[in-house]
C-alpha cells in the first residue's frame, strides 16, 4: 500500500510553519538555529516527495537532498562556532544583546 504524495507534503509544511514560527517567536541564538534546521529538514523532505512522485526513474532530488544536507552540517559548524565566540564575549547567547559585540 503507498502512502499518498499530500501526507507527505503535509508533514513537510507542519516542519517548514514550525521552523518558521520558532525563528520568528525565539530569542536565543540557539533556538533559532535549531528552527533553522527545522526548516532545511522540510525543504529536503519535499525533494525526495517531488523526485519520487513525479520522476521515479530520476535521482536529482535525491542528489539536491544530500547536497542540501551537506551545506546544513557546513552551516551549523558555521553557527555553533559563532555562537560559542558570542557566549565567550557577552555572557548569554540572546539576540537582543548581539548588538553589544559591535564595540
């Protein structure tokens, strides 16, 4: 029995909304990190629902997930070292105090 393409993209679109609203709602650099990742996860799932649906003998959506994947580990190395080098200046990781590191 296959599942059909609209649950998948459901749970694709419930991932992307709630990495959209932890984005916009948090304040800790931290947390909006992880929403940032919730989001990225979204955008793959619909990759490999699109690539599988509509071009079953193709592997592109496949390829754009793993590449996908690969620029979010780059990403989030990126990030936890931004964050860690926050966290050693100020004391907190919020972003309402980024704008002290300015100085």
């Amino acid at each position: 029995m296959d599942i059909p393409m609209q649950f998948y993209l459901l749970v694709g679109a419930v991932m992307f909304f709630s990495g959209i609203y932890g984005f916009i709602t948090r304040h800790n650099v931290l947390a909006m990190l992880i929403s940032l990742e919730l989001i990225l996860n979204a955008v793959n799932i619909n990759f490999v629902v699109f690539n599988r649906y509509l071009y079953p003998e193709a592997l592109e959506g496949y390829f754009f997930t793993l590449f996908s994947i690969g620029v979010a580990a780059g990403e989030t190395a990126v990030a936890i070292a931004i964050i860690i080098n926050i966290y050693r200046n100020i004391k907190n990781i919020k972003a309402e105090n980024l704008d002290e590191m300015k100085f």
